[in-house]
C-alpha cells in the first residue's frame, strides 16, 4: 500500500471533489425545478397533456445514463448543424453536457417519484377539499402536493444518492470530478487500489451526509405522523 | 513442527518460482486497440496494426504460443500487474514512472511527439499564443506528463482514455490543438478523412526526461527471463529483415530511430 501518491495529490482529489458537489447540486436543483411540472402534466387526465411528459420520463428511466451522457457530448457535436448553432458554446463544454444530462436523468426520475405520491393521495381527502369549496389548484396547493413532497421523501432521498453516484460519469467525458481525479492519480503512480479507495471514501462521506440531512428533513416534516409523547 | 510446515511451504514456493525460470511458451500479450496505426481494431474486430504485428513476429521468434488481450491504456499497468496478462505490446514509452512498477525491454522503436493545429486557426506555439489554448492529450501517456509539465500553467490540458476520443473531439471543435506521437497523429489523424482540417505545427520532441528512451514491452519485475527472451527476440527480427517488412508495410522511414 503506498498513500504518498494520494497525499501528495489530494489537492486534486479536492477540486474534483468541489465539481462533484457543484454538479450533483446544480443537477438536483433543476430536476427538481423540472419535475413537479412534468409530475403535473404526467397526472392530467387528457392525453394530450399526459403523452409527452409520459415519453420524457419513459425515454429518460429506459436508457443508461452514460448513454444519454455519450449521446449529448459525441453524439450531438458530430451534427455540423449543431456545431453551427447558438448551442454550441454551451453543449462543446463536458461540463455542460454533463449538467444537461445529469439534470435531465434525475427531472425524470423525480418527476416520476412525485407523479406516484400524487396518485396515492386517499380520494377521501380530495373530496374533502372539494366540499370545502377549493378551486382545483388550491387543492394541488394545500393537499395534494404538500402530502405528497412528505410521502415522496424517502423515495427521493434515494434518487439523490442515485445522482450522486451517478455523477461520476461525469470523469468518462474528460472531467475531472473526484472520480476523474482518481482517475489521473491512478493513470501517473499506477496504485489503482489506493487512487480508487480514496475516490470511494469522500463518496461515503457525501452520501453519509446526504442520509443525516434527509433523516431531519423527514423528522421535520413527519412530525405528526410520531406518536405522541406521553 | 510449525517451522517444518513453513520450510515445505516455502520449498514449494521456490520450487514454483524455479519452474517459472524455463522458457515461455504461452505468453499473454496486452495490447490497446484504439491507437492507429500501431494498434486499432478493423471493421470486424480484428487487432491490427504495427505493434500487433511486432507481437506476432516475437512471439514466431521465440516459438511461443501467443494470445493478445485488448486492454484500455487506463489500466494497461495495473492489469499487467494483476497477471492479466504477461508483457505489454502497446507503443509504450520506457519512462522513470513506468520503471518503478514493471522492467521493459530494449526500445523495439521511437519516434518525436509534436502538437497539431486546425488548418488556418493560425496558433503558434509560444507561450503567449498557447495561453487559455484547450490541448487534447491521451490520459497517462508520456505526453500527458510533457504538456502538464512543461505547459501545463499555459495551457488546459483536457485527457482522454484513448487517442480516437480525443480525435473525435478535435474534429468536433472542442480543442484547439492536440498533442500526440508524431507518427500517430499521422497516420491515425491527419492522413485520415476526418483529420484532412488539420496540421502539424511547432516542433518534434525528443527530450528524454519526458518522452523516455522510445517504446519498450513491458513485463512484471519478477519476469526477467521473459525480458531477456522478448530483448533476444527484437534482436533477432531486427538482424534477420522481419522488423524491416513490418516497418515498411506501415512506414516509408525507418521507425527504429538512432
């Protein structure tokens, strides 16, 4: 075992590190921005509205992420009608590439997650809301959704881990996350034991601090749900 | 008695050791496949090109029996070392770094590194021109470590697992320069249909504190009785013309270098 390597480059372990989180971050924040409209529109009732949220979410969970990854980094930039458009300072930067996939892989999932919550909510409960006179958006508002967020929690907190772990895909088109990182380190002091061990430990660590936040946010919002103290 | 079962154990041992020492007659070969025109896989999944044929030719040489094993340069070493295989035929370059892990043979050929630029983007390379310039390299290579090294504050250095991506990539538009082995980009780019758009520019790289002493096979450390079979074995094609028929069915210069 020779951990020279890994102290001496861990600098680099740490900036790889920061993309990781940046990425998973930015990703999270716009799956999620994407996926209560597109649970909403996936739960209409006509087919019109429901069809292409449908096929989003179907195209997004049936294929692999590194192929959707391969198709937005090589794949796209081998049209000259791309490489000649307006999108093409943004989709020749991996780092782009690499948000845009990861954003959309984990907008279908969640989208697909909160889309489930909403069709368990009890008809008791909406028929409530409805004799009290709501509108139905102020049933969305003040029934369906909040209960549904609580019931989709654990469910998610799962889909961030996903991402997480995900991400490392992200060393595959020439980024240096932390998988990358380990990567490098690897490919000049040939210790893949060690390089790969280290990459592994920070992953625990993020996901051990995703569990904990995920445990007080569920021990916030489910409060009522304990019994009570006598 | 304890100390009996640890004196059999360790007879065994030698005795295994001792029976590796005779001559290889199977030998497992690592090879990349993704590096024209010295090791590329044709339309229908055949190993190709200089260093493949090298392999065959030693192994002919040394009457051994040979299976060649595609590996990804990533983890060509580390799979070396985990008796994946037995040598590495793969363009690899005898550096210090390399010499830590496994032992290598005589160069079996070398030749200079340089960078290439699209036709008519006009990059000259000078450290004012090469500022915020994005590079295409091969991950772990020897000109990975030269651009870090001597560039690296300049430059940014985008690695790839194997020289096609990096191809792909400068065609699409994402580099402004690559930065490879001479005879690589060569033939495997610039003479090729998609890399017609670009050039070599500034000069060849020699310098052996970067680039080595020219390609060698590697094998384990333990091995040195396959290393001096494989060294004996590129003497002997080289004195008895295959290396010369090997050399001119890819080149039309002498790939041996001095």
């Amino acid at each position: 075992m020779d951990f020279a390597a890994i102290i001496g480059n861990l600098d680099l372990y740490l900036q790889g590190l920061w993309v990781t989180v940046q990425l998973v971050a930015l990703a999270l924040v716009i799956g999620l921005a994407l996926a209560v409209p597109l649970a909403l529109a996936a739960s209409a009732r006509r087919v019109w509205v429901n069809f292409l949220p449908h096929a989003f979410i179907y195209c997004f969970r049936g294929t692999p992420l590194l192929v959707q990854i391969y198709l937005i980094y090589y794949g796209l930039g081998q049209f000259a009608a791309v490489r000649e458009s307006f999108l093409w300072p943004v989709l020749s930067e991996a780092y782009w590439c690499a948000l845009i996939s990861f954003a959309l892989n984990t907008a279908a999932y969640t989208g697909e997650i909160i889309r489930g919550a909403m069709a368990q909510t009890p008809a008791g409960e909406i028929e409530a809301a409805r004799a009290c006179g709501m509108s139905p958006a102020m049933t969305y508002r003040r029934v369906i959704l909040p209960s549904a967020f609580r019931r989709a929690l654990p469910a998610y907190g799962n889909e961030v881990i996903f991402m997480l772990h995900g991400s490392a895909l992200a060393g595959i088109i020439t980024i240096v996350d932390l998988f990358g990182a380990a990567r490098i380190v690897n490919s000049r002091h040939f210790v893949p034991f060690e390089s790969y061990i280290t990459a592994g430990f920070f992953y625990l660590c993020m996901t051990f601090l995703i569990v904990w936040a995920f445990k007080f946010i569920e021990r916030h919002w489910h409060a009522h749900l304990k019994p009570l103290r006598g | 008695m304890h100390k009996l079962i640890i004196t059999a154990f360790t007879a065994v041992l030698l005795a295994g050791g001792a029976a590796q020492a005779k001559e290889w007659t199977k030998i497992r070969i690592g090879v990349e496949g993704a590096y024209p025109p010295f090791s590329s896989m044709t339309e229908d999944g055949e190993l190709q090109g200089f260093d493949i044929d090298i392999a065959h030719a030693l192994c002919a040489q040394i009457n051994a029996e040979c299976t060649l094993v595609p590996q990804d340069w990533d983890g060509i070493i580390p799979a070396l070392l985990a008796r994946k295989y037995d040598a590495i035929i793969a363009s690899m370059s005898i550096t210090e770094e390399r010499k830590k892990k496994v032992n290598f043979t005589n160069k079996y050929y070398q030749t200079p590194a340089r960078f290439a630029r699209r036709k008519g983007s006009g990059i000259e390379v000078s450290a004012a021109d090469l500022k915020g310039r994005k590079v295409g390299v091969q991950r772990a290579t020897i000109h990975d470590g030269f651009l870090t090294e001597v560039f690296g504050d300049e430059v940014e250095v985008v690695r790839y697992g194997s020289q096609d991506e990096a191809y792909l990539d400068a065609v699409s538009g994402r580099l402004d320069l690559l930065m490879a082995d001479s005879v690589a980009l060569m033939d495997g780019f610039l003479n090729t249909e998609q890399g017609g758009d670009w050039e070599f520019v500034g000069p060849p790289y020699t310098d052996v504190k970067y680039f080595g002493e020219g390609a060698g096979i590697a094998v384990r450390k333990r091995d040195n009785d396959l290393r001096e079979q494989l060294n004996a074995a590129i003497d002997a094609i080289r004195a008895n013309g295959v290396y010369r028929q090997i050399n001119e069915k890819y080149f039309d210069f002498d790939i041996y270098g001095n």
